[in-house]
C-alpha cells in the first residue's frame, strides 16, 4: 500500500507544533522535510534547527530531502539532528555514490533525486544502493507548482526497471500531488506520495491524509 508524506513546507510554522501532532494523530506514514539552499533551487527553506525541533515531536520517519550544493558536508549535522533517511539530488553530486555511502554508513536510508529533466536512466548504476528515488514532477525550489504530466512516464520506466531488476526501491514522488490525480500516480507506480499544498491548504488535513490512504488501499 502507498505511504503518504506531508511535506512541512507547506505548513503553518507560527504552529509547527501542533501541524506535526497533526501529521503523528493522521494516518501519514512519513514527515517529508524540504532543505534548500538558494544555490541548487532559487529558493531558502529551513533546515538543521527546525528538522531538529520536528524529530522531537515527530513520532514517525523523518525523511530529508536535501535541495542543497555538496550536500555531503552537511550528511552528519542532519543525521544528528535526527533524519531517518536522505535523498540528495543527482543533478548536484558528481561523486554520488560516496554521497550514499555516506549516508548508509551513517545509518539513515539512502535515496536519490532526480528534476523533471533527468533521465531515469541516470539511476542505472546506483539503482541496487537506494531504499528510495524521488521523481520530482515539479522543478524543486517551491511548494504549490502543477504536476508535471510527462513525470507518470518517468515513473513507469522506473518501476520497470526496479521490477527487471528483482530490487526494493520505493518510488516517492514529489510535487503537484492532489486528490485528483493521486490515483493515477499510484496506478503508474508510486509507492510514497508526498504532499504539501493538498494537505495543509486544506480546511481539514486529517481528512486530506485518510483520502489519500483510502485510495492507496483501493490501488
Ligand atoms: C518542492 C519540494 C516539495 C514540495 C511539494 O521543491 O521538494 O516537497 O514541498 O509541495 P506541493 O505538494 O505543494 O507541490
Ligand atoms: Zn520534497
């Protein structure tokens, strides 16, 4: 069945304390916690205080998605601050098989990124190292943006070739995920949705995150 994560960036955070106890109460199954830098994405999020701040409240995985240049300087400070798992883009890590390593040896699980313009192909030859590869069917940087139709393609040929390959790969995808087009998604081969907008614009996120896993249960 597919797991649902919020992404925070997309919450209130005058009240980040009680969006997480939303998201522990909900039937989420992950936190999708979105660090930028202003270099790789045109835009500034949060990053290793507040993830701190969620991983003490939040009673389920905290899953970092690192939008950020030489992510492998900052590996350590976010797994002290308490990720379970960490996906560094393709795009940024000419050296990207030491950057998962890293990330192994740390104890976290590993995933890779990829924008709407990278190729699943790119994913080859570190496919067999990952726990998760993120498909990005938005350009990263901001919360909010459309579905990029071209990415459920993307998302075939990836499941394809997890499932040629006998892996274990969860395929997470990120960006533009609403009610209406969730089920399609699932039915390409998504195993984790992750939301923003669609969960905390709406007047009742509980209610958002069960339909949600309702779906996933009906795929
Ligand atoms: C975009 C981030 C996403 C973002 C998704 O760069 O990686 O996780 O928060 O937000 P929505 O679901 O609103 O498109
Ligand atoms: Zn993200």
């Amino acid at each position: 069945m597919a797991l649902v994560a919020p992404s925070l960036l997309a919450c209130n955070f005058l009240k980040l304390e009680e969006e997480c106890k939303m998201v522990n109460e909900s039937e989420a199954d992950w936190f999708h916690l979105d660090v930028m830098d202003g270099r790789f994405v045109p835009n500034i999020s949060f990053g290793i205080p507040i993830i701190e701040h969620v991983r003490k409240i939040a009673t389920k995985t905290c899953d970092v998605h690192l939008m950020i240049e030489e992510p492998g300087s900052l590996v350590p400070a976010f797994k002290k601050a308490g990720a379970d798992q960490i996906t560094v883009h393709i795009e940024v890590c000419p050296n990207l098989h030491r950057n998962i390593q890293q990330i192994k040896e740390l104890g976290m699980l590993a995933g890779v990124a990829i924008n709407p313009h990278t190729p699943v192909s790119s994913l080859s030859d570190i496919i067999a190292d990952l726990h998760q590869v993120i498909v990005m069917s938005v350009n990263p940087g901001f919360g909010g943006q459309k579905f990029i139709p071209h990415t459920l393609e993307k998302i075939r040929q990836l499941r394809k070739l997890i499932d040629e390959r006998g892996l274990n790969v969860l395929i997470e995808i990120d960006g533009g995920v609403t009610l209406e087009n969730a089920a399609e998604i699932m039915s390409a081969g998504a195993d984790v949705l992750v939301a923003g907008n669609t969960v905390f614009s709406a007047p009742d996120p509980v209610d958002v995150i069960s339909q949600l896993k309702r779906m996933a249960r009906a795929r």
